[in-house]
C-alpha cells in the first residue's frame, strides 16, 4: 500500500516538475520574445518601417543649417529664406542659471544618460511631473522636431513615443550636450509669435537672452510643460506659482541656496510685452514671396542641366536683389502717409450704411462675400477638418470674445467683446495698395510694397493681383496707333459719340468738336480711345501688350481700349518702361545674382530685352504723357504737390471707383501705384474720393518728393530729362496735318461690353464698364 502511494507522490512529482519546467521554459521564450520584439520594434523604427523618420541633420545647427540670405543693391540684409523665423543663440550666450533652471525642472540627470532616462520617468510618475519631467531633454527636442501633433489614440501615441526615443538616441549621436540644450531652447515656441528663447526674451521681457536674471529664467522655463495655460501674461498668478516651483527644484539640486530661493521665490511677476513683428519683416514678405517662387522655378531647371540640388531655407545661399533698401522704406512710408489719412475718410463714408463697405450689391450677396472670407481663415480649415459642423463654426466665429485683434496704421489694436465675424467686416473697410518702382535703363526694380501688413493680408498687389487698369491702359492704344498709322501728338481725332451698338461715354459728359492726341490723352477722353482702337484693330493693341511684356489674358474687346482688362502692377509698370528707354522693352528684373555658401556664383541675371517701338513712336508717347501731368487728369503733381520736374504720367479709374491707379514716368524712375480695397464691391461712393488721382497719385508723390530729395543718392534727379530724338520736332510738323476725324465710323461687332461675348438684343441696354476722371 505504501509502496502505491509512494509511487503515486513520485509520479505526482515529475507531473508537477514537468509542468514547472514548461512554464519556466515559456516564461523564457517569453521574456526573450519581448526583447526581441522591442529590439525589432526599435530597429525598424530606425531604419524607417513604421513611418518616417526626421533627418537630424535638418536640425537649426548653424553648422548644418544655414538660412539663404536677401541682400539689397546697397549691401543690406534684407530678409531671410527660413522654415521659421528664428534668432538662435549659441550655449556660451545662454546665462548659467537659464540652463541650471532648465536642468533642474526638466532633466537633472541631462548630462549623465544617453537620451533616455527611466529613473526620470520613475520620478515624474511618482510626483506628477511636478518633481521634474518624464522625458528627457532630447526626448522633448525629438518630440518638437517630429512629433507635429501628438496622436491620442493609445497604440498610435506609443508608435510616436518609441520614433521619439529612437530620434533622440541618433541626436545624442551627433550633437554634444550643450548643442542639444541650445537647440532646444531656440526651438520652443513660447507662442505670441516668441519663437525660441531670444524672442521670448524679448516678448515678454524685453531683454536679450544673455540679459535674463534668474527669476526671469525661471519664468521662461516653467512654461515648458505648458506655454498656454501657464503665460505670464494671460496667467500671471499662475504663472508665478509654476515660476516658484521651479526656483524650489533649482533649491533642491543646489542650484541655488535656500535663502536664494525664497528671496525669488518673494519677487512679484514683472513683464515688458513687447510685440515681435517689425514693419520691415511685415513688408519684405511681398517681395520675398515672389523671389522665392521666381528662385525655385529656376532651381528645378538648374537641376535638371546640372544635377545638383540646393534648397533656400536650408543651403545657405546669397541672393543679391536689385532692391534699395533705402528706396524701398520710401516707399513703404509713402503708402502709410496717404492711406493713414485716406482710411479715416473711408471709414468715414461707410459710417452707418447698412451694406458697408460694399456699394451696389444685395444683402445675400454681401453675406456670401463675408462667407467666402470666413472660408479662407485659418479657424475655419482647421474646425473643418476636425469634423466640426457647419452650426459650430458660425458660433465660433459669432460669439463674443475678451479680446480680438484688427489692424490699424496706429498699431496693433486689442478689442474686447468682438466677434471675429466683427473682425472680418472691419478689416473688409481697409484699403489696400501696391507700389512697384524700376529703372527703366535696366529693368532693375527699386522698390516693392505688395500691401500694407503681411499678418492680416497675405496677398501681393504688385504680381499676384490683377485687377481693372482703366484708362492706365490707354497709352498701349495710342502707341499702337501712332506706330501703326504714323499719327503724331498733333492729329485731331472727332469726339463726337460713336454711333452703333458699342457708343462709349466721356467721364465729363462733353461731346463734338475734335481733339489733339495730346489733349485726348491729358484728359483721357473715352470716345478718342475708342475711335483709335476701331482703327488699329484689337489684335494689334493685344500683341503690343504682348510686346510690352504684359502675359495676362486680354479679351478680343473693343471695351479694352477704356480698361477693362485684369493685368498686375508688375505687368504695367514694366510695359510702361519702353517709353522712357526709347522702346526698349527690359523685363523687370529682382535679382542681380545668387551665390552658393561658399560664394561662388551659380546665377548671374541678365535682363530680357527687345525694342518693341522706335525712339520716335516712345518719345511720342511720352510727350502725350507729360501732357496728363502738366494739365491733365494727373496736374496735382503740380499744383498739390509741386513736383516740377519732367514727368510722363496716367492715372486710371475703374467703374464705380474699384480700382485707383496712377502710373509715373521719369527718365532714371518709373513708379506704379494701385489703390483699391480687397472686393470690388468695396469702394469709396463718389469719384472725388475714389478716382485714381485723388487714391493713388498722392502716394506717388509723396515717393518721388522723398526720393528728389535724397539728391545723388539713388540717381534721380528733378533736374533729369527725358532723351529726345534731335529731329523729332521736324517730324511733328503739323500745319500740313488733315487731321484724323474718322466721323462716320460705325463699330457693329456684336460685343458685349467688357466680356467679349455675343450680344442678347434682348437684353437691356448694357451701362458703361469704365469711368474715367
């Protein structure tokens, strides 16, 4: 019996053992799959499986990284080419206790681990992060350089945790610690625009960062675990607390001494907001948004003939502009001297109309104009693609708020209990400009003012926009015909109304008699522009243009001759030029060269160049212009801002004052100016106030003033001439000249005015598209 049971227990035994075995034997295989998985795990996240990795040598390292530069014609920095506008600062420029701050709240141990530091996430764990935090320096450097938004789904944020430490690990790699520090705290965002620890400095106390005393950096530090919800201008009581616990952990790890810390600690919360955009940043964003695409359209071909590659944020080019940075604050500071002014009287206008600031429209038109520009706001793509409904973004956007920010020409502007709808309206009212300047001898262009603030306009009047040119379009008409038909300034043209169906009228409502080319032109008399398109043709008005430089589509219309065509500022005062270079058209030209970093010339620019007429067809076209400025349409040269020098000038105005232009030649300075406010249906009411001589001229004169008195500086004189060809004057014989009246010629093309469709004789009499004053 004893001898069952004992053989029962043996057998139990080896039952047990055998058991025992195969779970330590799996507990094994387990244990060694785990490692192996998280090896596995960690080599294909390194070398790219899951997901890209970021390239750790794009990093803001000044010996890897280097922004392009813009440098003006008189050796000026102008701007740069960078992901994020950034003022980094080196480690030897970051004060000790910045960095001891730093050290103590978020990573003691910094310069003892590799980039990963479990006794750090232990010690987060246990003190909920107020004991210092969880991840190490470099993995919150890797968090900000890859990890854009955090994912909230579990698995998805442990594949970002796991990119994250192997990112880390590679920077330890290539960076020493003091580069990795520095790298952090230029890469931080501090938020009110304070990108990185100089700005932030200067945000929020208006220091340098070598300028920072202790209670200072402590402040700034704190804010790493939250920049929002711990800022110390909208939070300051919070603010200090964060502030204070990060003097005790300074405390703790003998940073500071105690006595130290409660002295600080004792210190009220004291900040200098400083606001970080500057007027030169906010306009050189124009002219840099054109050269950047003008750059990388070239580089693609440059790659291809060359095989290498090189990109502006990151390659540390030279790109020398033809810009005058001292022309170029002229004329930025002419645009806010008239538009200062003329933006009051707007505001003025639109006071208490229900429709403001759009004429001639429905309110369901109106409404639809405000929601196409809630539709193109930052807020809106952003609710959209978070899934919010269309009901909860019209709240968003309605409902009141402690404090919305508009533009004005006096600065910033904070409001409380506004509406961003409110914000839409007002900005709506504001009126825009584009100014663009060139030598005319060799296309150079000297000055560029896209708009007036590029944080609440991003859009370029000067290349970008297109909009109605009005009678600035009638000197291609009469160069046409004066090259075409042998006219000169003496020839009479009949301003009787034109009978048909196209019969244009006169801004001034007179009629009968005939009209020089050069009275016509000065007083930019419609039904002359029409009578000399009738003659010409508009083909051979549009291949002028197309001579001139001008590439934007222009409709076979007669209606062109007055201005209905869409072309940029850029377009215009480029093909304008020809007349003061004696025909010779030179495409306007930004960029004088681009070098490498080491300063070797990879492109050297030289102007496109045709003659499109003679000298005596431009002189001719000039003399009709001198005409608009000596007593024209464009007189308040003289008698308002006593210019008095030679001046060849246009001004143009667009149906129901859309659009205010004046176009100014000199012989070494041709000037364009547009005015007009972001929709057409925005406008001043009367022509008085909204015709180009009255929007857009004042703005060019107030330029050539400041330029004129600048002397030799820039090369333009008052004292300049135009060249004029020695026997011109023998050829503008006028006492044998029958004149050109042209009185019975009909135009029966069935055109629609300003569209160039066919006409709906059932249709409406259709009204006049373009004004002139």
């Amino acid at each position: 019996m004893e001898n069952k049971n004992n053989t029962k227990k043996v057998t139990q035994s080896k039952k047990q053992g055998s058991f025992f075995g195969k779970m330590v034997k799996l507990l094994w295989l387990g244990f060694f799959a785990v490692v192996l998985g998280i090896a596995g795990t960690f080599w294909a996240a390194s070398n790219g499986w899951l997901g890209e990795i970021p390239d750790v040598r794009d990093l803001e390292n000044p010996d890897i990284y280097v922004s392009s530069e813009i440098i003006s014609s008189d050796g000026v920095l102008l701007d740069r080419f960078e992901t994020e506008r950034r003022t980094p600062v080196d480690y030897k420029d970051l004060p000790p206790h910045l960095v001891d701050a730093l050290l103590a709240k978020e990573d003691v141990r910094f310069f003892a681990h590799p980039g990963i530091d479990a006794k750090a996430a232990m010690r987060a764990v246990t003190s909920a992060g107020e004991a210092g935090g969880g991840s190490t320096i470099t993995q919150q450097l890797a968090k900000q350089l890859y990890t854009k938004d955090p994912a909230s789904n579990v698995m998805k944020r442990g594949l970002q945790k796991i990119k994250e430490w192997v990112t880390s690990v590679q920077l330890e790699k290539l960076y020493t610690k003091e580069e990795i520090i520095a790298m952090y705290f230029n890469k931080f965002d501090f938020i009110y625009g304070a990108k990185g620890i100089e700005s932030a400095a200067k945000v929020y106390f208006n220091k340098t960062t070598k300028e920072l005393d202790v209670v200072e950096s402590a402040t700034l530090v704190s804010m790493f675990q939250n920049p929002v919800a711990f800022n110390p201008l909208k939070f300051p009581e919070v603010s200090k607390e964060k502030r204070n616990l990060v003097i005790d952990q300074m405390v703790k790890y003998n940073k500071l001494t105690k006595a130290q810390g409660d002295e600080y600690k004792a210190m009220p919360l004291v900040t200098d907001r400083q606001y970080i955009t500057q007027q030169d940043e906010t306009y050189s964003a124009y002219f840099k948004t054109a050269l950047r695409k003008e750059i990388e359209d070239w580089l693609v071909d440059y790659e291809k003939e060359t095989g290498k590659t090189y990109n502006l944020d990151k390659d540390g080019l030279k790109i020398y502009v033809t810009l005058d940075s001292r022309m170029q604050l002229l004329a930025e500071e002419a645009v806010k001297k008239h538009l200062k002014g003329l933006q009051e009287k707007f505001f003025a206008e639109q006071r208490g109309r229900k429709l403001a600031p759009f004429y001639n429209i429905t309110d369901a038109k109106r409404n639809a104009l405000l929601d196409q520009a809630v539709k193109r706001t930052d807020l809106y793509k952003k609710m959209k693609e978070n899934g919010s409904t269309d009901e909860e973004i019209k709240t968003a956007f309605n409902t009141p708020k402690d404090s919305v920010k508009f533009f004005t020409w006096n600065g910033v502007k904070y409001m409380k209990d506004q509406t961003l709808m409110d914000s839409i309206i007002y900005h709506k009212h504001i009126l825009q400009a584009g100014l663009m300047s060139m030598d005319p001898k060799d296309g150079t262009i000297k000055a560029w003012v896209g708009g007036i603030n590029w944080d609440y306009f991003k859009f370029d009047h000067v290349k970008q926009a297109r909009r109605q040119v009005g009678s600035t379009f009638k000197p291609f008409v009469y160069a046409t015909a004066i090259n075409q038909l042998g006219l000169t300034p003496c020839h009479t043209i009949s301003n009787d109304r034109i009978p048909g169906k196209w019969s244009p009228r006169n801004a001034n409502g007179r009629y009968g008699g005939s009209q020089s080319l050069r009275t016509a032109l000065a007083q930019s008399t419609n039904v002359v522009a029409a009578r000399l398109i009738m003659q010409t043709g508009e083909d051979a008005v549009i291949q002028m243009c197309r001579d001139l430089g001008v590439e934007s589509p222009i409709t076979k219309d007669p209606t062109i001759a007055l201005g209905s065509a869409d072309l940029s500022l850029y377009e215009m005062v480029g093909a304008l030029s020809a007349f003061a270079n004696g025909g010779i058209y030179i495409k306007p030209q930004l960029i004088l060269r681009i070098e490498d970093k080491q300063g070797k010339v990879i492109r050297d620019y030289t102007p496109t160049t045709r003659e499109v007429v003679n000298e005596y067809v431009a002189y001719t076209m000039i003399d009709l212009m001198k005409g608009v400025s000596d007593g024209g349409t464009g007189s308040w040269i003289r008698t308002r801002y006593n210019i008095t020098s030679e001046v060849a000038g246009k001004t143009g105005t667009t149906n129901e004052n859309s659009d205010g232009w004046y176009m100014g030649l000199t012989p070494n300075l041709v000037t364009g100016v547009w005015v007009g406010n972001e929709d057409r249906a925005a406008h001043f009411g009367s022509t008085a106030m909204g015709q180009g001589a009255a929007t857009a001229l004042p703005i060019w004169a107030y330029y050539m003033q400041s330029v004129y008195a600048k002397g030799n500086t820039f090369g333009v004189l008052a004292s300049d001439k135009f060249e004029k060809p020695s026997d011109i004057d023998s050829r503008w014989d006028c006492s044998s000249l029958m004149g050109f009246h042209q009185y019975q010629q009909v135009h029966n093309n069935d055109i629609i005015e300003g569209t160039g469709e066919s006409i709906d004789h059932n249709a409406p009499e259709p009204q006049e598209l373009i004004i002139e004053e």
